[in-house]
C-alpha cells in the first residue's frame, strides 16, 4: 500500500526541493536524504550474517508479489545506515525498504536505484510546489 502523503510548498523538512521535482511535482532523492543522517555502507550484512540473521523488515517490501506469486526481488544497489529521525521519515512518508538490526540497534536504508544523480530521481511523493517555468530561470 502506498503512503498518501502530498507536500506543499518548494521545501520538504527545510531543504528546498530540486528544480527537476519541481517542474515533475515529486520530491527528489537528494532533498529526501537531506532530510536524515544517513551513511553508505554496502558491507553491513556481513556484521548481521545477511538478511535473516537478525535483520527485520519494517518498512516496504523486499519483493514484489502477485496473487501470492513472487515476481520480483528488487535489487538493492546501495546500503545506508540511517539515523532513528531517518528511519521514522523513511517510514512516514515511503515504501522504501528499510531493516531494522536489534542487537546492533541500526535501521538500514536499501536504495534500489543507481547511476543517476539524486537530484534528478524522484521518489513516489507528489508535491504541489506551485511550479511555473519563470521560477527555474
């Protein structure tokens, strides 16, 4: 189920949102990540001995299903440690896949993307920011 959150305005948690999600109305990646403290870290399952081990799903999906029926996993191309603010953001306002590790008391962020510059991929939350073609000269 996706959240139905919409922004308004051109900030989202006081960081002003790119002029690519702008003139697309949704909030980019990079104003998103802006918004939390978060670091990379592509090696931290072998701290946990991989998902399973100690690792809860408690946002999102880690695979997408049809009547009962896997159809995907998504690939995670990067791994971030975030920080408790992050992880109730991430949780707040997406689906994004999001573990959480008791014992090491660490939420981690699975972004399913790569190649792009943040500021020009756009998450799934729409934004009225009242975008007019003057506002990016």
């Amino acid at each position: 189920m996706k959240k139905q959150l919409k922004l308004v305005g051109k900030y989202f948690c006081g960081n002003e949102i790119s002029n690519y999600g702008k003139e697309h109305g949704f909030l980019d990646y990079d104003t998103f990540s802006r918004a939390f403290d978060h670091i990379l870290n592509n090696s931290i399952f072998e701290l946990g001995q991989g998902i399973g081990y100690g690792w809860e799903l408690v946002n999102g999906l880690d695979f997408d299903y049809e009547e009962e029926e896997i159809i995907e996993e998504p690939e995670v191309f990067q791994w971030y440690i975030v920080s408790d603010s992050g992880a109730q953001i991430i949780q707040d306002y997406t689906n994004e896949i999001l573990y959480y590790h008791d014992e090491l008391d660490i939420y981690l962020w699975g972004v399913t993307h790569w190649g792009t510059g943040w500021d020009y991929v756009l998450t799934d939350i729409p934004c009225n920011c009242g975008y007019d073609s003057k506002d990016l000269s």
